[in-house]
C-alpha cells in the first residue's frame, strides 16, 4: 500500500478528524487559508485537513511536552543536514 499527502487525502483526513471528535472548521481570508479543529479543551490549525490531522498526531503521541529537545534537534541536524 502506498498513500501520499495530496488533494484526493483531504476529505478522508476531514473525516478523521470528525471521528476523533474534533469539530474542523475553515477560517479563510484574502491572503490565506487555515484548518481548525477544536475538541477536548484544545485548539489545532493548519495549512491543511492532513497538515492538521499531523498536529494533532504530534500531540497525542508527545502531549504537552511536544516541542524538540535540543538533543532532539541535534540528532535530526545529523540525519538530515542542511
């Protein structure tokens, strides 16, 4: 099985994030577009339904302790240099 981020994982990634109890709205404006979704005292947003179904997977696996170490860092730096 192969899946890519692309226009046609949209809609399933929206579903996703219903099923998971999030209520996913759009906030749209001239210059841009972002994805919300709110659910369980928390509030998400993104470029997109699958950037936002990321976030999210981002907290649920690291919660509130998310952000890099500078170990973390250090280490992704040495896997993928610039």
């Amino acid at each position: 099985m192969s899946l890519s981020a692309a226009a046609n994982v949209l809609v399933p990634a929206y579903l996703v994030l219903q099923s998971k109890g999030y209520q996913v709205s759009r906030l749209q404006t001239e210059e841009t577009e972002f994805w919300i979704a709110e659910g369980n005292g928390h509030r998400f947003a993104a470029d997109s339904t699958i950037d936002l179904l990321g976030v999210i997977a981002v907290y649920e696996a690291r919660g509130e302790n998310w952000p890099a170490s500078d170990e973390d860092l250090e280490m992704y730096m040495k896997h993928f240099p610039s």
